[in-house]
C-alpha cells in the first residue's frame, strides 16, 4: 500500500488515471459519503460555511471535478458499487461525518449540518 501526501501529488493522479483504465467492476464499502456525487452548489455551500478560503475552494472544486471524470470513464465500461450505511440524526450528532476530501489533499476537517449530510446522500442515492 502506498501512501500518498501532496508533494507526490503527481504521483497519485498517475496511480488514480492508471486505476481507473484497469478492467473490472469495483465495489467500495465507504465510511463518507461519495465527493463526486455531491453538487457543486451544496459543495460551495458547505465550504463557504466553514470558510475556507477562495484559493481552497478552487483547488477542492478542481479536484471533484478531476474525480467525477475518473468516475465517468470508469463507469463507462464498468460497474461501481458503492455501498452506504446512511446515518440517523442521532448517530449524526454522535458521529458527525466529514466530507471526504482526501483525494483533494486538503488537510482540514469539513463538516457537514445534518440538512447538508441529507442532501447530500439524496445525491448520491440519485447517481
């Protein structure tokens, strides 16, 4: 397993395009909801409330986008599974759920509100 941190960035988007040509369906259990399947306009929204900064913005946004073409020319050929437990609001409360930027390599918590969190997983549920 390797581990990826911004100064091989490249590295990782070499990995991520090789990944995403290689044959076979794909099944994830995961933990956060989906970044790709999440709307620009709630993105924006969520990021603008726990302030990041323009410069961020712009680089978090670039970054789904690149991921959502990943997504696409995997799904072109091959099926992607994403497995989901959704969350109650009082397990939200008990363990709030961050918005899965690793791929953006942003190192700092966002946090979703409930209203977001349920918006969001309507939009992945939607995909």
């Amino acid at each position: 397993m390797d581990i990826y941190r911004i100064e091989n960035r490249n590295a990782f988007d070499a990995f991520i395009s090789s990944d995403a040509n290689t044959n076979g369906h794909r099944r994830k259990i995961l933990s956060s909801l989906p970044i790709h399947t999440i709307s620009d306009k709630l993105l924006l929204k969520i990021l603008k409330r726990n302030k990041v900064n323009d410069e961020n913005i712009k680089i978090i946004l670039d970054s789904v986008e690149k991921q959502r073409q990943t997504i696409q020319k995997i799904l072109d050929n091959y099926i992607l599974e994403n497995e989901i437990a959704p969350l109650s609001e009082d397990e939200f409360v008990n363990y709030p759920p961050i918005l899965s930027l690793s791929d953006s390599f942003y190192a700092n918590d966002i946090c979703y509100n409930y209203e977001e969190y349920l918006e969001h997983l309507t939009d992945a549920k939607n995909i």
